[in-house]
C-alpha cells in the first residue's frame, strides 16, 4: 500500500466522515514519511487540519541540511501549497543557505506560472505568483558576489529592493527594510565567545546612584552576527540593573540600540539579547553600555579569542572608563 493511495481513502473518509478509518489513514501517513513523500503528507494533513501530523512533516524536513536539501530539490515540493512553502522558508530553523532557498523558490513559481499559463514565465508573472512569499527569503544574508549572481541580475527583485539588500549586506541600518538579515538558527552555531579568564579573581566595582559607562571595541577575521553580550553581575543576589546598550560601527554609526531595560538575575555572569546585528569581518565595532545597579564584577580577560577559524580581537578603552566587565559575546557563527 502506498501513500498516495492512503492519500485518496482518507479524501473519502473524510467526506462520509469515518472517523475510524481517518485515524487508520492519519497513522498510516505519520509512519511513511520520506524525503519523497513529506511533501504530499504536510499538504494534505493542511487540508484536513491534521495539526499534528504537520507538525511531524515540518520535523522531518527540518532536522538537518542533508533532508531539507533533498526534499526541496523534489519534484514534491513544487506541488506545495503557498501556505506550506510560507510555512517552510519562514522558519528560523530551517537548516538551508539563502542561496538554495531562493533557487528553490524560484523553480516552484516558475512550476505554478507554467501550470497556470502554459508558457515559460516572465519576471512580472514570477514575482507575481511569489507574492510576499519572496519577502522569506533573507538575503541579507548572502553575500555580495552571491547575492548578484543568483538575484541580483534578473527582474524579480525592483531596483529598490535590490539597492535595500545591498546596503543590509554591507552591515548598513536600513529603516522599515522589508528583507530580514536575522541568521536561521539551523545554518550554523549560536555560542557565546568568552574572554575572561578563569583563574583570575573577581573584583567589585561601585556602580550605584550614577550611570557607569562600560566601553570594550572588537573585531573578528570573518562575518558573524551579534545576538548578545555577556555581563558581570553583582555578589549581592539577586541583583537588578538597569541597562543601556548601543552597538556602533567603525563609522560611529549606531547599529543597535536598546533602550534603558530592567534586568535581574542571581549569576557571576547574565547575558543581555539584542537585536541581530551583522558584523563584518576585519572592522572594528564598539560596545557602549550605561549600567545602574548594585556592585558589579570586573576580571581579567583575555584580548583575544580563537574559536576554530573565527579570530577575535578586544581592545580595552585606556581612560578612567572601567574595563573588563563583558567578558563574551553571544554570537551566531554561520555555518
């Protein structure tokens, strides 16, 4: 018995409402799921609002590269539904590079536009057909060369948003950009890069009644994204601080900002989110953070991290400003 005919009893099932043999079908379909069949599965367990085994479908297509690969380059995936391909290509942790995620986006439009209008498409017809869907896509993440050569050179993308990509993969701030340069989390490795040093001691810095600036500057020999940083707290717990942060270029341009925010915790060491924020290999990018609160730590750090081929470099301020109270960064290496 295959799926395709456990496919069409359960069409029959379902419409003289046998609510036995639906089950019978729904288990069926949840133990064959392949790379040539999830396609099919997810787009009917849609239908019937079968929510679980979607969800086993999404599972199954998102538990690595190798699966996510194959099945999007499946003849099964251009039958897909746009509310499935939307499903897909949005997910954080969909484990695919942009590139493959775009190509394979574009080769299902063009499957839909010859469907609907029996002829090879044109650009108008194709962005037409992806709808908002091309706004799943993160090329931002892409780099230059690769972004020009896979999109950059047809018409699907305006020249607007074309220069808006442009300018997100230089690492520019971009107001209401429409294009998401946030990192999946299935393509590549979220680690925190710590510097402080282990067997030195941990000295308390007065940082009550006043806003105390805590300055460090960085650079690393390849692309990453900042997702966070990793602060010194207080002996005195639970502490509660509150929290300034500005992310600033090598041009001085502020990147990220978060605003004045609440935190407390009971940690030597918290970490503090921030919006993503790419960085850019071999320029240096600064931390600026004002701090309220009770005493915190300060501790000696290393000024360089190694971490396989990504080399980091900290450069203390040498002024009257604390140093060494951000011991790490919380960053997203891309695979």
């Amino acid at each position: 018995m295959s799926s395709s005919t456990v496919i069409g009893t359960l069409y029959a099932a379902e419409k003289y409402n046998v609510t036995d043999l639906v089950e019978l079908c729904r288990d069926f379909l949840q133990l064959n799921i392949t790379e040539g069949t999830v396609c099919d599965i997810m787009e009917n367990a849609r239908i019937f609002n079968m929510t679980n085994l979607f969800a086993k479908c999404r599972e199954f297509i998102l538990q690595s590269e190798y699966f996510a690969k194959n099945i999007f380059e499946s003849s099964g995936f251009l039958r897909c539904s746009r509310d499935c391909m939307a499903s897909l290509i949005k997910d954080d942790k969909l484990p695919l590079q942009e590139e493959i995620i775009y190509q394979s986006l574009i080769r299902w439009a063009e499957h839909k536009c010859k469907e609907e209008h029996n002829c090879i498409p044109d650009p108008a017809q194709m962005r037409n057909c992806l709808g908002n869907l091309i706004f799943h896509v993160r090329f931002p993440l892409m780099s230059f060369e690769s972004f020009w050569k896979n999109a950059g050179e047809n018409n699907i993308l305006s020249a607007e948003e074309k220069s808006q990509i442009s300018r997100l993969i230089a690492g520019n701030v971009v107001k209401n950009a429409v294009f998401s340069n946030t990192p999946r989390r299935g393509e590549g490795i979220l680690i925190p890069i710590m510097r402080d040093v282990n067997d030195s001691n941990f000295v308390g810095v007065d940082c009550s009644g006043y806003s105390q600036i805590i300055y460090t500057e960085f650079e690393v020999n390849k692309p990453i994204f900042l997702l966070g940083l990793e602060l010194y707290g207080s002996a005195y717990v639970p502490y509660t601080y509150n929290i300034e942060v500005d992310i600033m270029s090598w041009t001085q341009t502020i990147l990220v900002h978060l605003p004045m925010s609440t935190i407390t915790k009971s940690t030597k060491i918290f970490e503090v989110d921030l919006d993503p924020c790419k960085i850019l290999p071999n320029k240096r990018y600064r931390v600026l953070i004002k701090m309220n609160g009770p005493c915190c730590h300060k501790r000696k750090c290393h000024d360089r991290v190694i971490h396989g081929d990504y080399i980091f470099q900290f450069y203390e301020s040498k002024g009257k400003v604390p140093r060494r109270q951000i011991p790490g960064l919380l960053c997203f290496l891309p695979g």
